[in-house]
C-alpha cells in the first residue's frame, strides 16, 4: 500500500517534508533561504540530477540561489500528491513564471527521509527543460 499526501507512516510526515524542500527551493532572500534549507535537509543533505550534484547546507543553498539567478521571479510548485514509503518519497513539480504562468522546467524528485522528516538525499529527474539548457 503506497501513503499519499494526507498519510503518514510512522513518524514520517511525507507531505509536510515535501512542504519544507519547496520552501527551502522557494526561498529568494538569503537568510531565509539559509533557515529554509536547515529545515529541510540533514546538515549532510545531498541533491543530485542531471545538472547538479551537491552536498551539505552550503552546497544546497548555492545551487539553490544558482536557479534563482537563471530563472528571477520564477517558483516551485508541486504536482500532484506526494507518495511514499519507509523513508522514501516521490513528487513531481515544475518551476513556473510569476509573469506568464509558463513552466519551462518539470520533473520529480524521490528523497530518502531521516528519522526527524528532514532529507538526507535528493535524487532529481527533469521531464522538461528550455531550449538551450
């Protein structure tokens, strides 16, 4: 039986850790992306996908700001419920324009969970990508 947004297993709330990783991805201001990316990862947090391999509160949060610069005004957003189990879970998103609506990028993330809810792993997918990137 997989657990959907609203479920939890054990102690593991799937949605709310898919809540702070959007949070820390959402974040613009560096002090707030700082304490967003504390809440979401282990201190040894990684995020890996084809574009980013990265490890540890400082690598994040630059690699975080790196996609900020690429694409200002643009945000998170989560598609779909997040599905899980043990201390896996799995969720599409896409980065979507503030101006336009568009969402040049998509993809889905799958994240192993510490026991705390905070991520030790990240392992990315990208369905979608302009041109050029």
């Amino acid at each position: 039986m997989t657990r959907t947004a609203q479920q939890t297993t054990g102690t593991i709330d799937y949605q709310a850790a898919a809540a702070r990783y959007f949070e820390a991805w959402n974040a613009v201001d560096p002090a707030a992306l700082a304490t967003a990316v504390a809440a979401a990862f282990t201190e040894d947090g990684s995020y890996t996908d084809p574009l980013a391999d990265v490890a540890g509160h400082e690598g994040l949060t630059a690699a975080i700001a790196g996609v900020h610069q690429q694409f200002p005004g643009f945000v998170f957003r989560q598609l779909g419920d997040v599905d899980g189990h043990h201390d896996i879970a799995r969720f599409g998103w896409e980065l979507v324009s503030g101006a336009d609506g568009s969402a040049p990028v998509a993809g889905f993330d799958v994240v192993r969970l510490a026991a705390d809810g905070r991520i030790r792993s990240v392992l990315g997918f990208l369905d979608r990508l302009p041109s050029g990137a």
